[in-house]
C-alpha cells in the first residue's frame, strides 16, 4: 500500500481525552504484555519510522477490555493473518476489541501517536485493507453478535459478525437481507463498499439495506448515523468503505426469503461460448428481479473456451422452472445440474476455509452491457473471467443517492487467479492478470472498490459525480487521513 500525503492538523491530547472523557476506564483482566521489553517499532501515517513507547502500550492494554497483542506475543501470527495468504504484512500492534469503547480507546491510541490503522472484520478484503504493517490493527473479530426483531424485520449486527452469523439468526424466522455469496465474510467491509448478493436484484445492495450504524470517528466519538441522525456520515457509508471510521454496529433492514432456492448450473461445449454469451446478453435484460445470473468462461490444456451459466431464483418453485425450461431451450447444455437449495447452503456453499489455502488475485470492472466487441476478447483469453449481471433493484436507486456511484451499468466482470502460496509465483502470476486486465478495462467503466486495488486516479474517478461531496465529508471528519486503509478518499 503506497504512503499518501495527509494534512498535518493533528488531535491534541486534551482533545483525546475529552472524546473519552464520558468513557469509565475498566481493567477486565487484559494481557499485563509482561513479555514485552523495549519500545516497539511502528510506522506513523506519514510512512516515516516511530517508536511506540512500551510504557504507553502497557498503560494502553490495562485499560481496554479486550486483548493487546504485540509481536512477542504467542497469538501474533495467527493474529496477523487474514484470509488471502497474498496478504503477509506485520502490524505493531492488534487490538482485539470486546466492544465500541475499545474502538475508541484504539482510535485514540493511534490518532495521538499519528500511526497506520486499519480495521479487521472477518479479514476477508481481497486487497488486503484489513491488516496493515508497522501500523495499528483495530480487530473487531470478538464482535459478532446478532439481534433479530421479527416483528420489525430487523437485525441489529455486531460490527465483526460474518455474513452467515446474519443469514442463521435471521433464516431462524424466514428473513434475510442481501449480503454477499461467501457465509465466512465480514459483513462490515462488505456492506461499507456496496455489497452484491444473491438477493440484490431483488431487494438491493446490502448497504441499500442499511437502516442505521454506530461510528467511531477519527476524533474517538461515537456517532449514531442514519437518514435522521448525521445524515452526511450515513449517505457516505453507502459505498464509500471504512474512509469515514470504524463501525461497532449495524442495522439492516430484513425481507422474506424462503428456506428453498432453486439452483441450476448449466455447462455448455466450446464450440457454443460465442452464442451463450450472446444470449446471456439478451436473456438477462428480460429476467425477473427474483433471477441472479452468472456465467464464467474458462479454458481446458487444449485452450479451448468453454461456458457455465449459473441459475439462482429467489421466489415460487413453478416461475423459476418455466424459467429454467425456457432457458435450456433456447441454448441446450451439454450437462446441466438442477437443485433446490436451503438458502444457508447456498450462502455457504462458494466458502472455503477462512484462513485460504490459495492465494488470490482478482482484477474487476463494471461493464455497461456485452457488446460484440467484449464478447471477442473474453472468448480469446486462456485466464478464468466471470461475468454476473447486476440490474433490478440497484439500479433503482440514483447513482448520486448513495457514495457508490455504479447503478447503472448490467455487469460486473472479474478475471481471477489462485495458485499454492509461493512468494516467487506472486509477481508472475499477478503480471498475468494484469495483462488480462489491459485488453479487458476499455470495455468496462470503473470497478467494484471491496475486490481491486488499482491506482489513486482510478479510485478518486471510481466514485464519480459523488467524488467532492465524499471529499468534504472526508475532510469534515478526518482530516489527517487517519482511515486511509481502503479505496481511500483523500480530504
């Protein structure tokens, strides 16, 4: 992650104590660090070396709840790692939070020293914002409760919980709200930089679905956002990532959705790649808003290029298998595999371990719509490419409504690749996709913040007509750029 200019306004200690000042002190048995000798290396925001007083971190770690952890300590390294094994950076210190006023305390301890932070959920970003080196890791991993009101059709959700800690308490009462495809991910970065579902066609993006949130900001206070309550800060948590603080809490908004969920993977013969994307073109501006679509193309040792649609409907049995039926006769598969799902196995079923075996890269872009030109650069790439249509309900919502500016653009392409953890493959096999991606970006126009990691320009483009006004709030309530571990908005 490249260092980025900040401004040099800074928290004075008076004024981090008067954030903190309504907050009583508690020792609840946190580790003493009694390990540790020396003060710690660390790396302040300006990317220039420190050294973080030992007496401080002692001090610090007998005054939260949860657990200060340092580089001696026996958790590190498992502490330290986060889903993609790509991801292998050394923090100075992680603060395992037990609640919002950790994260103050943690904020506070970072702001006043001027260090690197970034914000652990599940620790499953694919560019890797959640860890950090030489900085300050706020991990909110402990914090995973779930409260369902089925009355309300509400879920209140710890700031740390998983997708599938959301999907199991609120599938308890036949509810759920749109919130990713992989049960094992956090649902905080997930929903602070849009997030696709399985039911965002028909029901939105899983930050369309936020009624409310509680928000550490960079001075330590805690805020209580919605549509009422600090409007600026809520409309900006709508796509805008973790720019604008650390979120102890959330509150979505819950719908029906049926324990059963008819899936259907169609697999098609090489020589039939260029006619199903063709149709997968066509058939995807008629689908109903309970239909999600995808469709990957890949290539077998031979190169030839092969498709698979993917067919998930969210509504009656009987709707969704004249769908199907419809489908497999305008374009038969070679194979096909028809199931009904329990929606949580259809959440989980794309999970792998959390600690992931593989390391992953991806590059991604939204594309307007599949023209004759895409359809001949995909077909001729060897690389896996996956395409999903988007549409229905996101792209009601208008484009300056939320931070997150792409509604109305029908795709998302991705092109991917995971190979055995082997640091002398990483630039090899990144430079491949990066390749890829060069023919591929001129059909597609931005991309999707929670899976790339491109360049400043791209990422202060990526946000669009909604760039200033995010500006203004980011320099409103973070004017040091203290959250800068993200698709960062700089003040």
């Amino acid at each position: 992650m490249n260092r980025r200019d900040f401004c040099n306004a800074s928290l004075t200690s008076a004024a981090v104590a008067g954030a903190l000042a309504g907050i009583p002190w508690t020792n609840a048995g946190a580790a003493p660090l009694a390990s540790v000798s020396g003060d710690i290396p660390a790396v302040k925001l300006s990317g220039a070396a420190t050294l973080v007083p030992i007496a401080a971190v002692k001090h610090f770690a007998a005054n939260v709840r949860g657990q200060v952890i340092t580089a001696s300590d026996p958790d590190y390294e498992q502490a330290r790692r986060i889903w993609n094994p790509l991801i292998d950076r050394r923090p100075a210190l992680i603060v395992r939070c037990s609640g919002a006023a950790d994260i103050q305390r943690a904020v506070a301890f970072a702001r006043e020293r001027e260090l690197l932070v970034a914000v652990r959920g599940g620790g499953h970003s694919f560019p890797g914002y959640s860890m950090c080196d030489g900085g300050l890791v706020i991990d909110l991993s402990n914090l995973r409760n779930v409260r369902v009101d089925p009355e309300k059709k509400t879920a209140q959700v710890a700031g740390g919980a998983w997708i599938g800690d959301l999907d199991w308490e609120s599938q308890q009462f036949g509810l759920a709200t749109p919130m990713g495809k992989i049960s094992n991910t956090g649902v905080g970065g997930l929903t602070l930089g849009g997030g696709y579902g399985w039911l965002s066609r028909l029901y939105g993006l899983a930050c369309d679905n936020l009624i409310s949130a509680d928000l550490i900001t960079a001075d330590a206070k805690l805020l209580h956002v919605s549509e009422t309550e600090n409007p600026d800060l809520f409309w900006a948590i709508h796509g805008g990532g973790g720019n604008f603080g650390v979120v102890s809490a959330f509150e979505y908004r819950l719908h029906p959705v049926g324990s059963q969920i008819l899936s259907a993977e169609l697999a098609y013969a090489p020589g039939q790649t260029r006619s199903v994307l063709e149709y997968f073109g066509e058939y995807a501006a008629k689908a109903p808003r309970e239909l999600n679509l995808g469709i990957y193309l890949q290539s077998d040792e031979t190169g030839a290029r092969s498709a698979d649609l993917n067919f998930t409907f969210v509504g009656s049995v009987g709707a969704g298998e004249k769908l199907l039926q419809s489908l497999r006769a305008s374009l038969k598969p070679r194979r096909d595999k028809v199931r009904m799902l329990d929606y949580m196995k259809l959440q989980s079923e794309s999970d792998g371990p959390t600690l992931s075996q593989y390391t992953e890269y991806m590059e991604n872009g939204y594309v307007e719509q599949l023209t004759p030109g895409l359809v001949e650069a995909v077909v001729a790439e060897r690389r896996p490419i996956g395409l999903g249509y988007l549409g229905g309900a996101i792209s009601d919502v208008a484009p300056t409504a939320t931070a997150l500016a792409h509604r109305k653009e029908q795709f998302e392409m991705d092109v991917s690749s995971d190979w055995k953890p082997d640091p002398a493959q990483n630039e090899r096999n990144r430079a491949e996709i990066h390749s890829v991606w060069d023919r591929l970006r001129p059909f597609t126009s931005g991309f999707y913040a929670n899976l790339a990691l491109p360049d400043q320009k791209s990422i202060d483009d990526n946000f669009g007509p909604n760039r200033s006004r995010l500006q203004q709030i980011k320099k409103h309530y973070d004017p040091t750029n203290l959250f800068r571990m993200n698709a960062n908005i700089r003040p």
